[in-house]
C-alpha cells in the first residue's frame, strides 16, 4: 500500500524493484571487496593454515556484516526519500517553490 493508503502505482512497484537490485548488487561488490582484501595476504604470501582459516573467517565475518549494513541503509535512505518526495511534492501556493513564502 502507497503511504496514503491507496495501492502503489507500476512506477512506484518499479521504483522499488529497482533500489532493491541496486542495493543487493552494492552491497554483493562492496562485500567481495572486503573479503579479498582481508583474504587475499591469506594466499599472496605463505602463512600457516591457522592464520589461513583465522584470515578467512574474518573476512567472512566482515563481509557478511558490511552487505547487510549496506543494504539497511540504501533501503532506509529510499524510504526517508520518497517520504520526503511527498511532503514536497505540491506547493502550498500555486507558483510558489517554497511552501514558506
């Protein structure tokens, strides 16, 4: 449902499904960034397979933690906006751009 009650429009339908791929597909490239740069020294240089396993599960941890902060916060961020979208979105005064003049 819209934010006034009513069902949301395809534009609205597609708006989301869009900021959604985005958001998942940021969050998947940011993560494997992450998890190759902590892992990556893992197999550049020759540690034991103790710093291996610990390098690994840290770069897991990070990656997985950094993917879901990502997407909460291009979803939140698409939500304040098209709240803020609507405020906005009808002067009070026909010709007006400020509803304060």
């Amino acid at each position: 449902m819209s934010m006034y009650g009513g069902r949301r429009s395809q534009a609205e339908r597609d708006a989301i499904t869009v900021e959604i791929g985005y958001a998942l597909f940021s969050a998947a490239f940011a993560a494997a960034l992450v998890f190759g740069a902590v892992v990556g020294p893992a197999y550049a240089f020759d540690l034991s397979a103790g710093v291996r396993g610990t390098l690994v599960s840290a770069g897991a941890s990070a990656a997985a933690v950094l993917f879901v902060a990502r997407v909460a916060a291009v979803l939140v961020r698409f939500q304040r906006r098209e709240a803020g979208a609507d405020e906005t979105a009808q002067p009070n005064q026909p010709g007006r751009t400020n509803p304060d003049s």
